[in-house]
C-alpha cells in the first residue's frame, strides 16, 4: 500500500501569486495513497528539507511528490534530501507548477486547478517508481589534450602536475601555437617567448605528458571515462627518434623561397623545416607538396647531408588507438583575412585593397616585425621596401563586429594588443606617429584601461573613434581615408604601414573535429560551453572541455584561466575510480525481442547491439537487442521503434506514463 | 530570345551616344533589345527624395508595362534607371504593404516577376563572356582603361546584387576582353558627386578632379564609365577643372559600350565618339586604334 507525501512550494511569490498553493496541498489530500500534504513559501530552503525528512518518517512514506519548479532546477536537492531518510532517492519526483504553471499562466482559479493536476499525474507516476541503482562506469586515468597552443599546454601540464597522464596532440609540427609568435604581451610588456618557451619545453619533458606533434585526432567513440581515441600521426619524412635537431638539412635543402607560415608570410623557408629555433621538438617536417624530391623524384639533399641517417622518404602516416577518460579541446583560433578568397564564403575587404598591398598587413604580421625572432629581428621595417615607417595608422575591429562581414561579435582581444602595438612601436621607432581608428575601446581587466592610457598619454598613440572607409596607394604612401566621428571630421593620413586588427574567428576545420567529438558549436563555429555562466569549461558532452579561444576570443590570462579550470575538472574526474550516472537507461526484456535490430538502426548514440543467446550446448537460441549502459542516454528512442514492445526506459516505463495520463480522465 | 529596352530620358537627350552603341552593340551580338512602348520617368532622385511611394510606384509602373507587353526581362543602361527599377522591384517583393499601396497607385497587379539587368550584365550573364571574346574583330591593344563604376550601378548591394560594393570588376573584365587593358585604380567606386553638378558645381569639380587624377596616375589613357550622369560630370566639367585648378584636363571619358562598340569595328562616328566634350580621337589614333 503506498504512502506518498505532496509538498507544495510557494516559490516566494513565484508560484504562490498565481497558484493557491494552500488549495493545492488540501486537494492533494484527497488523491487517493496521499497520506499527507502540506505547503510551504521555500521548500528548497533548509527548514523546507527538514519537514520533508521529517514527514517522511512520521508518515512512513514510501513516495513524495514536490510541486514546486523544475526537475532541472531542484530534482537533485530534494532526492539528496530524501535519500539521508534511507527512502531511495528514486522514490522523489517533482510536479513543475513554476514554469510549466504559474509562470505561464494568469487566471489564479485555473492555474490552481492546473497545478492539482499535475500534482495528481506525479502522484500516479511516484507510485510505480522503483527505487533504481545508479549505474557505475570505470575511469580511464588519462586525459588527452587536443591543441599545444599556450591553452593546451597550461590544461596539459597541470593535469600532468596532478599526477595523471596526459596525452597531448598538436596539428602543426611544434607546439607553442600562436603565442610563440608574438612579440611582447600586454599589459606588462614582458617577452612572449620568454615566459612559454619554458613551458613548452616542460610540456614536452614532463613525465606524465606523451606528446604527439604533427598529429590530428581521427576518431572518437566511447564515453566519458572511457574514450577510445584513433590519432593520425602524419608522416614527417624525418625519424623522430634518430634525429637530433642538428639543422643542416634546413641548411642543404635547395627550396629555400617557401612562404614561412610562423613568420605569417613575411619570412621563407626551406622544404624541409623546423618551424622556428626554439619549437618543440626540435625536430624537422618535410613538407611533401614542395620538396623537390616529393615533385621531381630527385634531390635527396637533406638525406644525403644526415649523418644520422633519420630522413626517410619511405615514411607513412601512423595510427595511434589510446583509451582516455576525459578530453580537453584547445584548438585555438585564426585570424580572418581581408582577401578575396575567405572560407565560409565571408567576404574581403574590397576597400582595403583586399589584402594585395604588401605594407597593409594584418596585427599577427606586425607581432612578427616587432618580435626578436622576426624576419626583420626585431626592427620595424615595412615589407615593401624595408624602409622604417615614419606613420604607421592600425585599425580596429577589421571583420569584428561588422554584420556585413558575418562576424558581429567582438574579438575582444584587439583593442589590447594595438595599445601595446603603438607602444612598441613608439619605443622602436621614437619619432614615428601612430594613429588608431576604434569604434569604442574595450579595456576592461587587470591593468589594462591603464594600459591604454599609457599608450595614448604616455608614448602619444592618436586615437581617432570612427572607421576608415578606404585605403589606397599613392606612391610611395597609403592613403588612409577615415572619420573622426568625435570632431566630425574626415580624415586622410598618408601613412607608411597599415595594421588592421583582423577578427579572431574559429579554426577552419573545426567543424569536422567538433562532430567526432560531439562537441556543439555556434554560428560561428566556436565551441559551444555547457553553461555560459555556471559550466564555462564543460562541454554538453560528458568528460569533455574546453580551454582557450576555441570557445571565443580570448586574451593569454583567460585562456591559461580556462585551461587551469578545464583542468581541474579533469582531475576531479580522474579522482575517483568509478563515476556514477542516472540510471535512465533502456532495458530490454530478452523473452520477448525477436531480434529485429530496427533498435540498433535507430539509435543515436550507438549504444544497442546484437547478443546472441545461446544454450548449454553453446548452439544459438536467438539474438536479441543488448543495451550498453554506458552509452545509452535514455533518449527513448528504440523504445518507439520496437514493435514487440521489448524496451522499457527506466525511470519512465509504459506503465508509468500511461496511468499519469490515465489520472487525469478521473 | 528578346529584351524589354527601358533608356530612360537620358539616353534619349543627353546620353545619346550611350542609347546608339547600347543600340548598335546589341545588333552585332544579335541581342535584340524592344523598347517598352509607352515608358514613362523612373522617378530618378527627384522622385524618391520628395514622395516615398512616388519613387517606388513610378519605376514599378514601367515593369507593369513590360510585363503587360510580354517581357520577362528589361535592360537598362542607364545607371539610375537601373538603380531605380531594381529597388522598387525590391521594396513591392519585401513588403506586403508596399505592394498593396503600388497596387493602389497604378492601379494594375504588382505580383508580376520581371528580370532587370543593367547593360553590361546582359553581357556578363546573358550573352557570355567566353562568346564575347570570339566576336570582337579589332582588339584594342595598348589602351589603358579606368574603369568608373560610380555608385548607383552597385549600391546598395543587397538590391543591386551586380558586383562587390567595394571592389567591382565587371566592367574591368569586359574591357580587358577588348583587349584593352584595365589599370587597377582606387577611385573606381568613389563619389563624383553626381546631380549637386547644379546646386553646388564647386563641390562636383573637387570630386570629379579627384577622379580624373587618380584615373591618371594610375596610368589610364581614358575613363570608362556605365552611367550618364557620371559621364557628365566627367566629361563635361574638365575644362571648368582645368581652370580651377590651374591644369590642362583632358582625359577622354568613355561609355563602356562605345569601347565595346570599337573593338567589334563599328564605326566611331555612329559610336557617338564625336559627341564628348574631352574628344578622345588623339589618344585613340595615338594608340592605333582608329
């Protein structure tokens, strides 16, 4: 005989304006099983808990039904409540009257009709519930790390700190990502290279991180705990575990004109390359679309200057399977171009002569002509003609924020680094004048308004607040027409460089990795968080997260914020042996399958396969439907295809959901 | 197959050589262009400055028409006829309302479906690029071209849909199947500041100056252009330039369809090349094209 207890919160005035909660808890009264009823302005609250606990044992209930808000908002507070009375948390269902009632609703007298009934549907459902077992899945205590960007590299070494193993993949042939390509960092001004170069080196020697450079994820299947991940480790041409680094290959390759592509273009070369002095590992990647031999079918140059005989033509791509049980993904960002030929069809900047002048050029570029390491070391010379610009004019929000362009999000990170730009470029080039175009300066965070002040008060930066309408070539200068919406004015400059601050959109192939993981992205294609404010670094894929500018823009400190935090999840992941889930899972009843698979066809999530039954001979009886509890996600599904009626779901069986509707006919 | 011609008033006054090598053109590539019997105004800026729906309802009431006499595509060369067809065909398709009131107005359907297309498109999309270099007789090796787009042949964008805004090459392209060559400039698109030529001709000579000398220095030996009004001020204002600022200004200005008209040999003369106040005889004999 059942015994079930109705609670009814008044939400405050959430429920309580619309409902008359004291006429839902007498009717509930009179529903048959219901033993005891009672409402209350916060149930949620302490002393709201306690009188359900409290009841729970006086009454000897062996339901309870809570009308209040949603299952997503207090389902697990109320079954935690239950479950200390030794009542199994199964036995708690909640009865919506806050979102599906009395926020949508205005007439009191029949909204509190509505909520009775609802109040009656779950009644009838708690009285079927069994008292169900939390399914238990084991942890696979390792984590894979997609990207070696600076995000990558922070996620990878303090999962590795936390004693777990990490194993780290990187596209490109170091790791470092863009953040080995700046200059200086605002707002402190201190050295790129100097504060990541360690931390790459660290990353690579670390003795819990296996990293895999020149390397993409081929699939994915599998669960959180328990991925099973196929990495493509593409041929490099050059043993990896022979080499040295010693770098005469680079020095005997005769391709030498190749656009670098750590240099953003600006620098060259050689077929065969180790992207930059200080890349990690310090190993070279023969680039197959350009080296002679790969063309020609002679050369062989590098080959025969090797002493260490570690170039080999003969190499082919590799497939690496490894078990992980979390990911986190830092694929990080790339700049939009100007030009003509975009991906996603966006569209160039025909007035800003579409990217064809070579003294426009874009901030990343620029970065390299500030940097060290640059194609020019350090010194600020224009790519044309080398010569030292006297008035350099930067632009920002080029693409950002432009709904013609299809981008109208902020890229956040702009307004900061021009600042630092004309900084830097101040103290190269002490009599040269720099000139910003903004639509408004965002600055917010640790230091940086002040830092933008200093490069406008301090090293005389000329912020002018409008677009620049166009830019063209007037021999040996660039004409910069723009407007000056403060004085409103128009304005020319005739300028020696061009910076435009390009907005940071999603890795071009993004999408594809995003579906092997099952990641959701936005318009944009970036990476879509679980929660934007309460889960930032989850992702609505279980096990898996996010960390750096795959999400969106970023500046450096968040992206090492995100990736720490991304980070700790996986540790509390990893911490415990076995992880426990909902056990909304589908079950079939094996007597009566007959085996015709329409399950396995219509299921999502792959989680239904074949089981033949067999008998003690080992001679097969028949094959039935066999659920993988970990995969299932209770989506119902095979339940709706199954004709012999052979799957139930847990938690919300046929019998349950036909006598909730069933109650409502009384 | 047959278009309906819409020439609007200035290719019957002041743009008549542009009316006769749109004319003769089409003849020799066999695109036979009807003129639409009884076309009225386009309403121009006059129209659309003064009364909204007079700006809509007056070029709406020219494709009724057309469609009334059996066309399902008009050409027109002119800039702002052009301009003034399309948006209105736009504003009647977007708006319910909008086309109940053109409805009202004319007092005829206005769930017609009529093609527009400018003059040179008719030669992009109709007739082929790949065919049009078959058929020119006498290239016009050696001249460089400016090619002037203006800003009523693209803008806005949406609506127009003939070119990018900022950077358009279809005139570029069809000069350089001529055999002409198209000199990349930074002026094609900028503002000549069209029919303030009457209330503040001051402000027309500082653009169209503007113009020309970029058209210069990037090399050109004539400017080409698609809209009557950009011809005017082009053309006509050069020796008032000239005397402003102190300079000889002679740069010919060009219909693209005379430059077309030439490299298929039709005679200069019926091109209408006698009829421009800059006469670009001297550079085109100089270039050994006449």
């Amino acid at each position: 005989m059942a015994r079930i207890g109705v609670f009814v919160c008044h939400c405050g005035e959430n429920i309580g304006r619309t409902v008359d909660c004291s006429v839902v808890a007498k009717e509930s009264a009179k529903l048959r099983d219901v033993v005891y009823s009672v409402d209350y302005k916060y149930m949620c609250s302490d002393p709201g808990q306690i009188m359900v606990k409290d009841a729970i044992k006086k009454h000897n209930l062996t339901g309870v039904v809570i009308a209040s808000c949603s299952p997503l908002m207090h389902e697990k507070t109320f079954r935690r409540a239950v479950q200390e009375t030794e009542l199994s948390p199964f036995l708690c269902e909640m009865a919506n009257i806050r979102e599906q009632c009395s926020w949508v609703h205005e007439d009191k007298v029949l909204a509190t009709k509505k909520a009775v009934d609802l109040v009656r549907l779950m009644v009838e459902k708690v009285k079927r519930n069994t008292p169900l077992e939390p399914i238990r899945i084991p942890v696979t205590k390792r984590a894979l790390v997609i990207g070696g960007g600076i995000a990558g590299i922070q996620a990878a070494l303090d999962i590795a700190d936390g004693n777990q193993e990490v194993v780290m993949v990187e596209k490109s042939p170091s790791i470092g990502g863009h953040m080995a390509q700046l200059s200086e960092t605002f707002p402190t001004l201190d050295c790129s290279q100097c504060i990541l170069t360690p931390k790459m080196v660290s990353a690579n020697s670390h003795k819990n991180i296996k990293l895999y450079t020149y390397t993409e994820v081929e699939s994915v299947t599998g669960y959180i705990g328990n991925f099973d991940v196929t990495l493509r480790k593409k041929a490099r041409y050059v043993d990896d575990s022979i080499c040295s680094g010693c770098g005469i290959c680079q020095e005997k390759c005769p391709q030498k004109k190749i656009s670098s592509e750590f240099n953003t273009g600006l620098g060259k070369r050689p077929a065969i390359y180790i992207p930059f002095p200080q890349a990690v590992p310090n190993i070279p990647v023969i680039d197959k679309e350009r080296c002679t031999y790969f063309k020609n079918g002679k050369c062989k140059a590098c080959e025969k200057f090797c002493d260490r005989n570690a170039i080999k033509f003969d190499q082919t791509d590799e497939f690496i399977n490894i078990k992980v049980g979390a990911i986190v993904v830092a694929t990080g960002y790339e700049m939009y171009n100007i030009g003509k030929n975009n991906k996603n069809g966006i569209k160039g900047y025909g007035e800003y002569g579409c990217g064809e002048d070579p003294d426009i050029i874009d901030s990343l570029q620029f970065e390299r002509l500030l940097s060290a390491s640059g194609p020019t070391f350090g010194e600020v010379k224009r790519p044309s003609d080398g010569k030292v610009p006297e008035t350099v004019v930067f632009l920002q929000c080029v693409g950002s924020r432009d709904k013609a362009k299809g981008m109208e999000y902020c890229s956040k990170i702009c307004c900061m680094y021009t600042a630092k730009h004309t900084m830097l470029y101040k103290h190269k080039v002490h009599h040269g004048q720099a000139f910003v175009f903004y639509l408004d300066i965002r600055a917010g965070g640790k230091n940086y308004d002040e830092f933008v002040r200093r490069a406008i008060e301090e090293d005389g930066a000329i912020y002018l607040r409008g677009r620049v309408s166009k830019i063209y070539r007037e021999g040996d200068k660039l004409i910069v027409k723009g407007a000056d919406t403060l004085s409103g004015s128009q304005v020319e400059i005739a300028a020696d460089l061009v910076v435009l601050a390009t907005a940071i959109t999603a890795q071009p192939d993004i999408v594809p990795l995003a579906q092997k993981l099952g990641v959701g992205y936005d318009k944009y294609h970036f990476l879509s968080e679980a929660h934007p404010k309460l889960k930032p670094v989850e992702t609505n894929s279980a096990g898996i997260f996010l960390a750096g500018a795959c999400q969106a823009p970023k500046d450096i400190p968040e992206s090492v914020a995100q990736a720490s935090a991304a980070a700790a999840k996986v540790l509390g992941l990893c911490s415990a042996t076995e992880l426990e889930r909902e056990p909304y899972v589908a079950k079939v009843y094996e007597s009566t399958c007959a085996g015709c698979g329409f399950c396995i066809e219509a299921c999502p999530y792959k989680a239904i396969d074949n089981k033949a039954i067999v008998n003690r001979q080992g001679k097969l009886i028949k094959n039935v439907a066999y659920i993988n509890q970990g995969l299932c996600q209770g989506c119902g599904t095979c339940l709706s295809v199954c004709r012999s009626k052979s799957i139930d779901l847990a938690g919300f069986t046929d019998e349950q959901i036909f006598s909730e509707i069933n109650s409502l006919f009384v | 197959m047959n278009y309906g011609y819409f020439p609007g008033c200035s290719l019957h006054a002041t743009a008549k050589e542009f009316n006769d090598s749109t004319k003769l053109v089409c003849d020799k590539l066999d695109l036979e262009l009807k003129e639409i019997d009884k076309w009225i105004c386009c309403g121009a800026t006059p129209a659309h400055t003064t009364n909204q729906e007079l700006g809509i309802a007056l070029p709406f009431a020219n494709l009724q028409l057309a469609a009334d006499q059996g066309f399902d595509t008009v050409v027109a060369p002119c800039a702002a006829c052009f301009n003034r067809l399309r948006s209105a065909d736009f504003e009647v398709k977007h708006s319910g309302y909008t086309a109940e009131r053109v409805g009202y107005i004319t007092g005829s359907r206005t769930d017609i479906n009529v093609r527009i297309l400018h003059i040179i498109q008719l030669f992009r999309d109709e007739y082929g690029y790949s065919r049009l270099k078959e058929v020119f007789s006498k290239p016009l090796k050696g001249l460089k071209v400016a090619n002037y787009y203006g800003c009523l042949l693209l803008r806005p964008s949406l609506v127009m849909k003939l070119d990018d805004p900022e950077n358009p090459v279809i005139m570029d392209e069809l000069t350089n199947l001529t055999g002409a060559e198209s000199v990349p400039w930074a002026f094609k698109t900028e503002c000549c500041g069209a029919s303030l030529a009457i209330p503040e001709t001051e402000i027309v000579l500082d653009l169209s100056k503007k113009i020309i000398d970029s058209a210069k220095n990037a090399g050109a030996d004539v400017i080409a252009v698609a809209c009557p009004l950009c011809h005017a001020n082009l053309d006509m204002r050069q020796k008032q330039i000239g005397k402003k600022f102190g300079a000889d200004y002679s740069t010919p200005v060009l219909y693209i369809t005379q430059l077309l008209g030439l490299a298929l040999g039709i005679d200069p003369s019926k091109l209408g090349l006698d009829s421009h106040l800059v006469d670009p005889y001297p550079v085109l004999r100089a270039k050994n094209i006449l």
